[in-house]
C-alpha cells in the first residue's frame, strides 16, 4: 500500500493560487487593516500543508526580518494532518529493520498515541520489558519537501525580474536555509544523533533527564526510544513546584550553554514535562544548538559586564560572538550599548532580559541586508523561549540575580577559556619567531619578483555603497545606450522600408526595436523613480 502522490502541476498551481491569495489580501489590507495579515498568512501556510508549516516555523526564527506579530503567528504554526495507515507504518519498520514489529517488539500498538505532519508515535514494548515509543516519518514526506522547495524556488526566480524589491530579503539563499533545516528535522537519524549528543551533556544533572535512543533501532524513517510521561511544566505555574521547575530549567541551561556547549533549541513549555519523581524531562530534540569555547567565553563574559555596566567589554563580547562584525565606530557604538545597559537597568528585577539585551545588541550592527548566522539566530531564540518559559513558571524570578547566585559557574567558564589558550611562555615565543620568520621571508620573496619593491595589498572597507552606487550606474547607461541604438535602428528600418509589414505598410522589424525601446525606457525610468534621484 502505497500513500498517494500529487503531481509536481498540480501542486504547482496549487502554491502559486495560494501565493497570489496571499499576494491580493495584502495589497488590499496593507494600509487598511495589516494587524489581518499575519493571521492570512498562518492560514495560507497552513493549507499548504508540511513543507510550508515547517518553512514557516523556521522562518519564526528570523527576528531581523520579521515584525513581532508575524514571528509570533509563525511560532505557533501547526499542521492539523491525521494519522497513516496503521500497514503503512509497520511497512516502514518492516523496511528499516529487517523484520516485522511482531518480532521486533513483545508488544506494538498498530494505532498511534500521536500523529504530526511529519511522523507519528506508536506505544512498543522491547522484549526486556523496556516501555519504548516508535516514531514513524511519514511516507512521502520528504519526496514532498523536495518538490515543494523546488517549485518554491522556481515561484522565486520568477518573481525577481517583476518584483525587484524582493531581492533584498535574499529569497533564494533563505529557501535554501530553510530547506537545509527542514530537511535535517525530518531525518529520524539527525533527531537520534541529537539525543545522543545531548544525553552526554545532560549526563550527572540533578533534575533533568530525557528519553534515551533504544539502539540499534534508529534509521531516517524509523526511531524508537524510551517512553517517558508527565505533566505539561505550565500546569504547574505559580505554585511551589513551579517555582522548583523555573529554577531546574535555568540551572539546566545554564550548564548546557556554558559548561558544555550544546543545548535544545526549542524549550517551550510543549516540549518540556514535569515527570512524577521530580525531574524535568526533554523531549523532541529536531533541533539543538551549539556553542563553541570561544562563543561560550564571550557570552560569559557579557553577562559578567552587565551588573557593572561595563559597555566596552559588552561590545567587545559582542564583537567575539560575531553580533556585531568589524570595523565599528567604539564610541558610537559603547555609547549606544550603554543606552541599552542604563534602560535594562531601569527595569524591574523580574522583567530584566538576557535575550533582549543580545538581540536589541545585535540589531546595532544592522541595515537593510542585515542577516543575522543562523546559529545566532538559534541562541537568540532559545533564550527568549527559556526566559518565557521560566517566567511562566515563576513570575517572580530574578534572571540577573541568579545569575549572581551562580558567579562561578561564568568564572569557570572563563578560566576554562583561558586555561585552555594557555602555552608555556617558550612555545609561544617560538611560535611567534616561526610567524616572523615567515613574514619576512613572504616580503623578501616579493621585493625580488617586483623589482625591489615589496608590494602592499590594501582593504578598503565600508565602500560596499560607493561600489553599489556605481554598479547600478553602469547598469543604467549600459540600458540606456542600448534603448537609444534600438531607437536608431527602429528609426533606420522605419526610414527605410526594410523588412516584411504589418498593419499595412509598417515594418515588422522597426515596431520591434521600438518596442523594446520603449520597454528598456519604462524600466529604466522606474529604476531611477524607486531611488528617488535622477
């Protein structure tokens, strides 16, 4: 049995009706009513079904291209899909294993506990008595995925030559983005991958735990792991135990982010449950993120400046991350980062914000290409997400004051960094001889080929404008030559009766070069109006 497939035409259409809806609702209502289009565009992405719902998700993550109210819409995007057929999923482990879930499992439930866009879940039982989940990807979901990014594409390519503004937003390099990451969450084996790297790093935690891989059951389409249950953590805002849940979760990420490096991406309150015996449990783990030594030193270091205000090492922390990327104006820059520290300091206590300070600190670097790496992008949402999830929990709690309470663990993270770039003073020395040496030699070397004359090679930067500018001028009087030796030639060919007629005694040829004329002169005239110089 085998699920059904829709033509690569049919789904075509299918995307490109759905985008000229879009299209139409906001020319209409983008002046009128645009608080609407958020919510028209969750709907039009929903009825597009898996590949769009993911692409939306992902997209939520681009806070430095979206308005708060779309990134909020897209955050809580949900595909409403029921489950495969229960022979369709024993296929599929059938398939990935070798052998029928009769005999892999004592106990297979044909008929899922839960059904998502991407897979279902099915209840298992190992025959060591083991309780376990069956997480099946769905058949033809990633055929789909493929075909729609493909077709997404193409949408793209053929709005760019009619729509110019679009190429600001760089569509073509975030539908690549996007569909790297959607891609690698829908691969059962990328999700198992993940839980392991994730399980040694939250291996001797009090407090936290998380389903374990049951191996060697693991492929693109199939993964099982151990069950676990509990109560959604939100259930318990407000009350002691949420206060003890608030403080697992912070102490948990704050072990992940700065001791070891790598940490869940998506911890809001769906993916995060209170089990029986006190411990908070993890689940879904498509996507992590990961921090190496020298970000995880810069973050700390951030945090260590904050309770002194200290906007030099803020900035420089920032420069480390890759938030902001040199050459900056210090001055203009401290000043604005200390701007940022004095109205955070303002606050109170229970509203003070990590995640907003790095992101209102990584929006200072911006401009109209500004794209922010993925992976901060990544770290910038998880913090949010943490944050949000902790104050729900407890309404009271005092971010920067636990971030105080836990000093050493920012002090060893530092002295972790510093003790790991340290060498002995002689093989520094020598390294830095070595590196002399070399230098000297590349000069010499290029004073004897350039007649004695070592040469020099020089970077300008900050003329990225000044080299746009005269990029797009070129462009212009390249146009515009060519529009007027197409006006010469439709007037020679006029002039002189050559070629076959139309419309009585009009010559073919010259209504052509006219046409094209008059084309290249309606763009290049409204090339110039967008710019607003003539």
């Amino acid at each position: 049995m085998r699920p059904p497939r829709i033509s690569s035409l049919r789904r075509g259409i299918q995307i490109v009706v759905a985008a000229l809806g879009f299209g139409l609702a906001w020319w209409r209502l983008r002046k009128t009513t645009p608080s609407v289009l958020a919510e028209r565009l969750r709907e039009t992405l929903e009825g597009l079904g898996t590949t769009f719902v993911k692409l939306g998700q992902g997209l939520s993550l681009r806070r430095d291209m979206l308005p708060d109210a779309y990134r909020v819409v897209l955050e809580d995007l949900h595909n409403r899909v029921p489950p495969f057929s229960s022979q369709l999923a024993e296929a599929a482990i059938k398939d990935a294993f070798g052998q029928p879930a009769a005999t892999l499992f004592a106990r297979f439930d044909a008929i899922p506990f839960a059904a998502a866009s991407v897979a279902q879940v099915h209840r298992a039982r190992t025959h060591d008595g083991q309780e376990a989940v069956v997480k099946v990807r769905r058949p033809g979901v990633v055929s789909q995925v493929k075909t729609d990014l493909l077709l997404l594409r193409l949408l793209v390519r053929i709005l760019l030559p009619v729509w110019p503004q679009l190429r600001r937003q760089q569509p073509l390099a975030l539908i690549d983005e996007l569909g790297m990451q959607l891609l690698a969450e829908i691969d059962l084996d990328h999700e198992a991958r993940n839980m392991r790297r994730l399980q040694s790093a939250i291996a001797g935690l009090p407090g936290v735990m998380m389903p374990r891989v049951v191996e060697p059951y693991v492929s693109p389409n199939v993964l099982v792991q151990e069950y676990s249950s509990g109560g959604v953590v939100t259930d318990f805002a407000g009350s002691d135990r949420g206060r003890a849940i608030a403080d697992q979760l912070f102490n948990a990420y704050l072990h992940l982010l700065f001791v070891r490096g790598v940490y869940h991406a998506d911890p809001h309150p769906g993916n995060l449950f209170a089990m029986a015996d006190g411990r908070l449990c993890l689940h879904d783990f498509g996507s992590i993120g990961y921090l190496d030594p020298k970000a995880r030193l810069a973050l700390a270091r951030m945090i260590a400046a904050v309770p002194y205000a200290d906007a030099d090492e803020v900035l420089d922390s920032a420069l480390l991350l890759g938030f902001i990327v040199a050459p900056v104006d210090r001055r203009e820059y401290t000043r604005a980062i200390g701007e940022i520290l004095d109205k955070l300091e303002s606050l109170p206590v229970t509203e003070w914000s990590l995640a907003e300070m790095v992101w209102r600190i990584s929006r200072l670097g911006g401009g109209e290409r500004f794209r922010l790496p993925r992976h901060l992008l990544v770290l910038i949402r998880t913090l949010f997400l943490v944050e949000n999830t902790i104050r729900q929990l407890d309404p009271e709690f005092n971010l920067l004051g636990s971030f105080e309470l836990h000093r050493e663990t920012l002090a060893a993270s530092l002295s972790k960094e510093a003790a790991r770039s340290r060498r002995p003073v002689a093989e520094r020395a020598a390294r830095t001889a070595d590196s002399l040496s070399t230098i000297a030699s590349e000069l010499l070397r290029s004073a004897m080929v350039d007649d004695g004359r070592p040469s020099l090679t020089m970077y300008h930067r900050g003329l990225e404008a000044l080299q746009a500018n005269i990029s797009r001028t070129g462009n212009r009087l390249s146009v515009a030559l060519i529009t007027l030796g197409l006006y010469l030639a439709g007037s020679l060919l006029m002039q002189h009766s050559i070629g076959p007629r139309i419309w009585g005694d009009m010559p073919l040829f010259a209504v052509v070069a006219y046409l094209l004329a008059l084309l290249l002169s309606l763009r290049l005239v409204l090339a110039i109006s967008r710019s607003g110089h003539l």
